[in-house]
C-alpha cells in the first residue's frame, strides 16, 4: 500500500538513508515520501518522526471515470 509522509525537518537526513535502503519509494519537495508500509515500520523502528499524509491503495481517479479508464 503506498503511503504519503513527511518527515519532520531534524529527521531527514536519517530517513532519506533508511529509506534508500528500504523502500522503492519517491521523494517528492518538502521532505514528503511516498513509501510503503514496510519503509512505515522501519522508519518507526529507528524512531523517525513523521506525519502520515494520505494511504491508498490505487491509483488516483477522477471523479466520474473508471480505474484505467482514458480521460
């Protein structure tokens, strides 16, 4: 499952190299990463302080259109 966080400013520099190694995920601006949840569990576990934006599970939709749908 793809988890959106953001990872408090004194933290990152630890979670950017935890999450190197851990997660196949995408660092986006502001210090936010999209991971999952086994990058959630070890960012816990080396007490990184994070703030959970968003969890889903699929891709985005737009209102009205199908999963995989052209608009």
């Amino acid at each position: 499952m793809a988890v959106v966080v953001q990872i408090l400013a004194a933290d990152d520099a630890k979670a950017w190299s935890l999450l190197q190694r851990h997660s196949p995920g995408m660092a986006l601006p502001d210090r936010t990463y999209v991971v999952d949840d086994d990058a959630i569990k070890a960012l816990r576990e080396a007490g990184v302080r994070f703030t959970e934006v968003s969890r889903g599970t699929g891709r985005p939709r737009v209102q009205g259109a199908l999963a995989g749908e052209r608009v």
